[in-house]
C-alpha cells in the first residue's frame, strides 16, 4: 500500500523525488509541495495553505482533473493516471498525473512527470544532498489501487 509510505515522508524526502509530488486535504488546500513541482511549474515557492484548483493551478479547475481527484474523495477510492496540459503564462505544460487517494490521512497525492512518465532533469545546484532509496521509485505508469 503506498499510502502510509507516503504519509510519513519528511520534506527533505518529499524533495528527493524526481517527479512533481503535491498532497492535498479534501477540499483542496495544498498541504506539501516538494521542490521538483514548484521549480518545475515556476511557482514563487511551496504555495502551502492555498488552494490547488483556484489559486496555484486555475487551469486544472476543470472536470477532467478537478472532479476526477474530487470524485475520487468523495468515494474514498482514487487511483488514476493521466495526461494533462497547464495553461502557464509563457507556455503550455504538458505532464503526466498520477492521483492517489490517502484514506488514512483522507487527502490527495499528485504526482507530475513528463509526458512519458520520466522524472523531471533537477539541477545539481536544487537536487537535496540525500539520495532516494528505491522504495521512492514511484512508477507513474502502474496503476495501483489500494
């Protein structure tokens, strides 16, 4: 099961993961941002506190994103992967999402990756000192339901 894994991650962890990881409460607050996704999405910083679909990410406030993850809350089973494309202020961003509903936690992980599913390229100067162990490898292109 991913979720308590996920659950117990310190945001020095959260930061030695290639892909963009963002975890949100039920009804939206951005409660962690790891360093991938905000430098990756050029976001002043970890928008913590603020809400995903109306104030840091607009563009994902539609139902292809916006009630697939709120559905998947509402029926306390989510585990999806899709591709999706930001609107950002100089370009569109093209990325892979994969959803992950927390029951224990009652919140949501989001996971981005290029659109093949790699990881980000982190700069040397951004990438954390620790290094991921393979229990980080969190493959966006296997689905798992929990």
């Amino acid at each position: 099961m991913l979720a308590p894994f996920l659950d117990r991650l310190t945001d020095e962890e959260l930061d030695a993961i290639p892909y963009g990881v963002v975890r949100l409460d039920k009804s939206g607050q951005v409660l962690s941002c790891n360093r991938a996704e905000a430098d990756n999405a050029g976001l002043p910083g970890r928008p913590l506190g603020r809400h995903f679909f109306t104030e840091v990410y607009p563009s994902a406030n539609v139902p292809e994103f916006h009630d697939r993850v709120m559905d998947g809350v509402q029926h306390g089973r989510l585990d999806a992967t899709f591709s999706f494309t930001f609107s950002c202020d100089l370009m569109p961003r093209r990325v892979l999402v994969r959803a992950y509903y927390a029951g224990r936690t009652d919140s949501v992980w989001l996971f981005f990756a290029k659109p093949d599913g790699s990881p980000f390229d982190l700069s040397p100067a951004l990438t954390p000192s620790i290094r991921p162990t393979p229990s980080h490898g969190i493959d966006l292109r296997t689905s798992r339901v929990a």
